[in-house]
C-alpha cells in the first residue's frame, strides 16, 4: 500500500492548516504525525484517511493499481478520541457490529479480542457503563485486529493510565507489523518505535 501527498494544503475558511506537503508513505513503514494540540494533526490524518479533501494539490492512493478515495475505507482501520462507539451496545455487540464491516486479523475472533482487552467479566456489559479507559482499549483493540493494511491512530493512549499504555506497546507489538501505520500524537511513548517522523509545523 502506497499513500502519495504532492504539495497538499488544507485550509478552514482563510485559515490554512498546513499548506505545500508532499510525503510518501508506504507499507511496512510506521510514521508519527507530531505537533502540539490544535496544530493540524488530526486534519492530516482526516485528509490521510479520505475524509477529507485537500484544499490544494494531491493524494493518490494505490496498492497493485491506484485506488479510487471513495474506496479506501475498505483499506483502513481507524482509532481516535472523537469517534464514539455506540453506547447502547455491550461490547460484545460492538465487535459483532465492527466486525460486520471488516475482518478479523488472522488468528483473531471475538472471543480472543476480549481476551485481548482483559475484558472477559464485561463482554455483555454496555458500553456506557465502561471507564474512558475501557473505551479507549477498546477502540485500539477494534482497529488493531482488524485485517487491513493500513492503520490509523490518533493519541492512541488517550484516557489510558501506566499499565494502559504498557498494554497498547504490546498490542502494536503484536499488530502493527507489516502495515503501513500512521500516528498522530504528542506523547514519545505513542510513537518512539516510528521509523519515520513529520512535523506539522514545518508546513505552515
């Protein structure tokens, strides 16, 4: 997998976010998205991801041949601060239903995605009722044994305490081989093992 950027900019109302940034970013590789809060990093990602459009230039998605951007959902798995998981449902239910849209990772099923998250005595617990701890495991456990090639984290160890963020090094350790993995974050422990950094900053 292969995300090409040739002088892109993106820009809310005359404010530009970041403006002439051209990058490369291929599979096998892991890149760290680096800024303070409110720099720009999570409308990176949100252009990354195909949600949103470049205000200028281009991004081209490609595999084998190009792929078209209304189709790269299918490519990515995602984890973020502001996508909620549906409250009403029991975690069980919130696997089942992500997993309606995706595929498990190999080797993984729901049973062993709880086991994963040590959740075993909450699997038909509301997810209401779960800590924004829980929440957040199990929004990095959802993208992260999901079976795509490409994944996306955005403060991964937000809400998470010590043993937490201990829990998510090991989940990337067991997860994020051989993808093409791209984290936005401020925190070194998030993205210290990255191969690749930008700074935000420096498209302004």
């Amino acid at each position: 997998m292969n995300i090409s950027l040739n002088n892109v900019g993106r820009r809310f109302n005359k404010e530009w976010i970041f403006r002439n940034l051209s990058a490369e970013f291929s599979s096998g590789n892991s890149y760290a998205i680096l800024g303070p809060n409110g720099s720009g990093k999570s409308t990176l990602l949100s252009v990354l991801t195909g949600s949103l459009s470049p205000s200028e230039g281009e991004i081209s998605f490609s595999d084998t041949k190009e792929i078209l951007i209304e189709n790269i959902y299918k490519y990515i798995s995602l984890a973020a601060p502001y996508l909620e998981l549906v409250e009403t449902f029991t975690l069980k239910e919130s696997i089942d239903f992500h997993f309606k849209f995706k595929n498990f990772a190999p080797g993984i099923d729901a049973k062993k995605l709880i086991t994963i998250l040590g959740l075993e005595k909450a699997a038909h617990k509301q997810i209401k009722y779960f800590s924004s701890g829980m929440k957040q495991r199990t929004k990095l456990a959802l993208a992260c044994c999901t079976d795509t090639p490409i994944l996306f984290l955005d403060e991964p160890t937000s809400n998470l305490d010590v043993q937490g963020i201990s829990w998510y090094r090991e989940l990337i350790e067991n997860f994020g081989k051989d993808r093409l993995m791209i984290i936005g974050s401020n925190q070194s422990q998030e993205y210290d093992f990255c191969t690749n950094q930008i700074q935000i900053s420096d498209y302004k």
